[in-house]
C-alpha cells in the first residue's frame, strides 16, 4: 500500500508507466542481464498482492468519497434554506426603501412647494432693499451731498452708472415743481457720469484693451450717450486709416478691420458698422468727390461702385443694397442732376477728338457732304443713271475706313454706357441710353462710315475716264471684313434698332450703287483697251496668206485686265457677294465683246483670229467661276463658228445644239458680218 501511494503522487498518472515503475522496485523483476536474475513467480506474486492492495485502496476511498457526497448535499441544504430567509430578508429591506423613497418625493415637494413660498416672499424683498439703497441714494440727492462710497470711489463707477441710470428714470416721473432741483442734480450727475464712461472708453479704445472698450460699452448701452460712445469710436477707428493715394482702397481696408473687431465691443455691431460706412460716404468719399469733381469735371462713380460691392460682404442689419445706393446716390446727387448733359458733351468731344486725330493722321481735310434736297436729287439721277454729278476726288487708294477708329469710338461708347446704367434715374435710364446710342451713330456709323462711303462713291471714276484707278472695293473690303462685325455689336437697346436697321440698310444701298458704278467703269476702262489696240486689219488682213493663227493684242490686254478684276473683287467680298457681282461683271463683259465683234467685217483668216480671241475671252471667263458667264462665251465661241464656216454647212451649224435655240436675228447678225455675205451664193444658203 505504502508503494501504492507514491506510485500514484506522480502527475500525471499514465498506466504504462505505473506497471513499469512497479516492476523495477520488485525483486527478481528487472532484465535477465541485471544484478538479479528475473524471476517471473516472484513478480506475479508481486502482482497479486498488489491488486490487492489496490482494492483495498479503491473501497476505502470510495467509503470516503460517498462521506463527502453525504456532507456535500447537507451543506447545499443549508446553504439553500440561507438563502430563501436572505431574499426573505431583501424583500422587507425593499418595502422599507420604496417606503422611504415615498417619503422623500413628498419631503421634497414640500421643499420645493417652501422654496416657491421663500422665492415669493424674497423677489419682493429683494426689490425692497433695491427701493430702499435707491431712496437712500436720491435722499443724498435730495440734501445735496453725496456720502456714498458708490459715488466718490472712481473705481466703483459701473455701478454708480447702474444707480444713476435708475435714478435719472425715477426722476422722469417726479413733478418739476417739487423736485426741480433734485431733478436737477441727478440729471447732472447722470451726465457727469456719461462722460466718464465715453473718457473711458476713448482711452481703452486707444489704448487698444477690447475687453475694457466691450465692458464700458455694455454700461453705456442704457445711457442716452450710447450713440456718441459709437461717433466716438468710428471717428477714433478712422485715424490714421487713410495713408494711401487710394481713398476707396482705405476705405475698403479700414471697414474689413473694423468689421472682424466690432463684434467683440458692441452688442450691435452692424449697427454700428452700416454707421462708420455711411460716415465714410457722406463725410470723406463726398468731400473728396468733391474736390475732384471741381478740378477735372468728371466723376469717381465707378471707384464708389467698386468699393460698395466689397462692402456687400458685411452684415450691415438691413438691405445692403438699397442702404449702399443710397450712399452713392447722395454723395453724387448735386453732380447727377445733370449727370446726362455732361456724359453726352464729353463722349460728343472725345469722338470728335478720335476722328479728327485719324483723319490729321491721313493730311486729309474732311469735305462737306451735302445734305436735304438738292443731295437727294442728285443721289437718286446717280442711282439711276450712274451719272457722276459733281467732281471726281481722287482718293490715292485711300479708304479712310479704320478698324482702330471704329474699336475706339466703340470703347468710349461702351464705357459712357456703363456710367449711364449705374448713374442715371431708373426712370431715365432708357432716355439716356437712346441719346448716348445716337452720338454712336452719329459719329461711328455718319461721320466715319457714312463719310468713307460717299468719299468713296465720290472717287469713283466716270466710265469713260481713262486709266481710272478703282479703290471703291478696297472700301468695299474694309466695310466687309472690320466694320460690319463691329457695328452688328453694337448695344442693342430695343428702341435702337430700328435706326440701326435705317443706318445699315442706306449704307448697304450706297455699297451697291458704288459696286455698280465700279462695274460700268470697268467695262469703261476695257472700251477704252478695245479701241486704242483693237484694229480693222485684224479680222481683215491684207495679205490672208501669211497671217499666223492667234490671238490680237487687244484681247491679251482686254483679259489680262478681267482676270485682275476678278482677283481684286474676290479679295474685297465674300459669300454669295463675290457671285453675285462677278455674275453683273461676266454678263457686261460678254456684252461688251459681243457688241465689240459685231463692228468689224470678218475675212476668213480674220474670222479664225476673232474664234481664237473669243476663245481666250472664254478660258478669261472660267477664272469667273459662274456656270451662266461660261455658257454665254461659250455661246459666243459658237456664234463665231458662223464667220468662217463654209457655205454650204451654214444651216447645219445652225441647227447645232448651241445654237438651235438662238433667236435667227442674231444668226444672222453674225453672219451679216463675213465679207462674203453679199454674195448671192451665201445668202442663198443662209435664207
């Protein structure tokens, strides 16, 4: 058993290991090779007895675990009968807590219901002793000596401030009869003190102690002398502020810095920022408006404008924007009653001043242009019949157009239409706008535009000048590629636009007029070529024999001419402009040559050079690019075919699909111009 026990103190307990620990402590029980031989009866002895021992071992304590398990489940008995008398004993311990708990709330209702009771009984009380120190203090009034610590201690004068201001009420409602003098005295002391606080505050204010300047102000705010405690600081919040040659800028500064300290000194601060910003307008913007005003004539509107919308950011405790305009208005309002007459008579002077500076540019000295009348007269015979009506000018290729004129006449009206919408009457805004439109008009669209074009007209040559030199389309590009986008944006106020549609459309209307008159010239200059190089010989050689075939001189001049034409209108317009007015070019041009042909007579070789002078007519007219233009000359090229064409094929040419729909008068008209016409064989043919 001894063995048995320590075999088992081992941890942890493993079988194995018991039965081989067991083996090596019995004799006669270790290997063969050891001290002692292995004796294998000993060891089964050993074995047996051992099991014994262990049964032994297993009833004994099993009798005293069944004791423990005994006693365990007396214990769990017991401990559970404790615990039913403690829940037992916590039940009468909550009675008695839900009991007292009661009894508290009704302790305290009562406590509550005692305080209300004392409340009551104390606001009066309190107000009594308020009456009574009140009484004491007027009854030192009232002898005419003040004893009171509260009024001879410098350092206690918020307080005395406090019983002042009460007092000087109280007195309000005393009949002056009796109390005149007393009255009379308070009233005193209550501006004695009023100024103390406003010294007070002045010099925290310049000594820069906010918290002093915010305590001063609080008491001040009861006292009558509140608003100069605000003049005060706004006058002292001022000095020094103005440093810079930029007044407005100061300004802008000056109520940004007083807008982030306001806040910490004054229960109102918006009120008493909207206060500095109209002591800012009315006193130093409206005397240094004035002055410049007085010097040069012209306003700081737009400045004043710029600086109230950097004031729009601030809280100003009523409508910013009405507030502000009328700030600027009534800075300006002696300057604004003529705000018009003078935007007007300075805009006329700086447009005159703009062209006249061109045109001095140009040693040009303007002409007069007629008007009423007799000038209507005359422009409506010169749209009819293109006459020229009055002495040509020559212009030197100058088409006294400028874009820079035109942006700078635009600029100033631009600018003089900003000032209109911010400085007139609402009521007269649109009055103001007309006329400022009209002064446009008068000297952008009459005076330099109007002007370019009727010197223009003027420098067009009649269309039998020789050697013209045609600058009209120069104008003609200047209107197209810089004037016309300018004009078209121009402000456009509806009660404008009707005039602008009359001014556009005369000038349009004198465009065409000049274009035409340009056309006729041209066909003026190529008559005057035909005639000068144009020779009967030509088309009726002497000596047929030897005459090379190609074309006359006449016509390499005559289409060297067109084809600089043709270049010169297609750089000066654009669009639908360019066809239009080389289709009116290429019809008179096929004109011109159809009725330059029909003067001469035609031999045979003759007819061959006319064929290849209409030919280089038509290879002129491709550069034209107008499918109508190209049929004509083409029609003509075939017309020629007529002159050198023989006899007997006449009707079949005729007949021909170029010519087929030809009226037979103009067949015949070409066939009436060969030398050989009045033989009768031809006319046999023909008719």
């Amino acid at each position: 058993a001894h063995f048995s026990v320590e075999l088992f103190q081992l941890e942890p307990f493993v079988a194995d290991e018991y039965i081989e620990r067991l083996v090596w402590r019995t004799p006669g029980g270790g290997s063969r090779g050891g001290p002692e031989a292995f004796d294998p009866k000993r060891l089964l002895e050993e074995f047996v007895n051992h099991i014994q021992e262990l049964q032994i071992m297993d009833e004994r304590i099993q009798r005293k675990v069944e004791k423990l398990e005994q006693q365990c489940q007396k214990e769990a008995k017991e401990f559970a009968k404790k615990v039913q008398e403690l829940q037992k004993s916590n039940q009468v311990a909550f009675q008695h807590f839900q009991e007292l708990d009661e009894h508290i709330s009704y302790v305290a209702t009562k406590v509550c219901h005692l305080g209300d009771q004392l409340e009551g009984v104390n606001t009066p009380r309190q107000r009594a002793v308020e009456a009574q120190k009140l009484m004491k203090y007027f009854n030192e009034f009232l002898d005419g000596e003040l004893k009171s610590d509260v009024f001879t201690n410098s350092e206690k004068i918020k307080e005395a401030a406090d019983i002042i201001q009460k007092l000087h009420l109280i007195a309000q409602e005393l009949p002056f009869d009796r109390f005149s003098e007393v009255k009379s005295k308070i009233a005193s002391k209550y501006h004695d003190l009023e100024c103390q606080l406003i010294q007070e505050f002045t010099s925290a204010q310049r000594r820069g102690e906010i918290s002093r300047m915010r305590e001063v102000a609080a008491v001040l705010l009861h006292f009558k002398g509140y608003s100069h405690c605000v003049d005060v600081y706004i006058k002292q919040c001022q000095e020094g502020a103005y440093l810079r040659n930029d007044i407005f800028e100061d300004a802008a500064i000056l109520c940004q810095r007083v807008n982030k300290q306001v806040g910490d000194i004054f229960s109102n601060p918006e009120t008493v920022l909207a206060k500095l910003i109209q002591n800012v307008f009315e006193i130093k913007l409206q005397s240094f408006v004035k002055e410049q005003l007085e010097e040069c004539r012209k306003s700081d509107a737009e400045q004043t404008t710029n600086l109230s919308s950097k004031l729009m950011e601030f809280n100003l405790g009523t409508d910013k924007q009405t507030f502000l305009s009328k700030l600027i208005k009534s800075i300006f309002i002696s300057y604004l009653e003529n705000y018009i007459e003078v935007e007007t008579g300075y805009l006329k002077s700086r447009s005159a001043m703009i062209l006249q500076r061109y045109y001095d540019s140009k040693n040009h000295q303007k002409r007069s242009i007629g008007t009423g009348g007799i000038q209507d007269l005359k422009e409506r015979i010169r749209q009819r019949t293109n006459l020229p009506l009055g002495p040509s000018i020559d212009t030197h290729g100058e088409t006294f157009l400028s874009q820079e004129v035109v942006v700078n006449l635009l600029q100033e009206t631009k600018q003089a239409f900003e000032r209109c919408h911010r400085l007139s009457d609402p009521s007269d805004l649109p009055r103001n706008a007309f006329r400022i439109f009209t002064i446009l008009v008068e000297f952008l669209c009459i005076e330099h535009i109007d002007y370019a074009l009727e010197t223009g007209l003027a420098g067009i040559p009649s269309s039998d000048s020789r050697n013209a030199n045609l600058y009209f389309l120069d104008v003609v590009q200047q209107f197209n590629d810089h004037l016309m986008p300018l004009i078209s944006s121009s402000p456009k106020l509806s009660e404008c636009l009707q005039k602008k549609k009359e001014i556009i459309e005369q000038m349009e209307m004198k465009l065409d007029t000049g274009i035409d008159r340009t056309l006729n010239c041209m066909i003026g200059q190529m008559k005057h070529i035909l005639a000068a190089e144009q020779k009967k010989t030509d088309f009726k050689p002497e000596d047929e024999n030897n005459v090379l075939i190609q074309y006359t001189n006449a016509c390499v001049k005559v289409c060297a001419y067109v084809r600089k034409q043709v270049e010169k209108i297609k750089n000066s317009m654009d669009g639908k402009n360019v066809d239009t007015v080389l289709m009116e070019l290429g019809v008179r041009f096929h004109r011109l040559i159809y009725e330059h042909l029909q003067q001469y007579s035609y031999s045979c070789m003759g007819g061959m050079l006319a064929i290849c002078d209409v030919a280089e007519y038509r290879k002129c007219a491709k550069d034209f690019k107008i499918p109508m233009v190209l049929h004509l000359f083409d029609t003509l090229h075939a017309l020629c075919n007529l002159l050198v064409v023989a006899p007997d094929n006449l009707k079949q040419v005729c007949s021909g699909e170029q010519l087929a729909n030809l009226d037979k008068n103009i067949l015949h008209s070409f066939v009436q111009l060969r030398a050989d016409y009045r033989s009768a064989r031809l006319a046999r043919h023909f008719s």
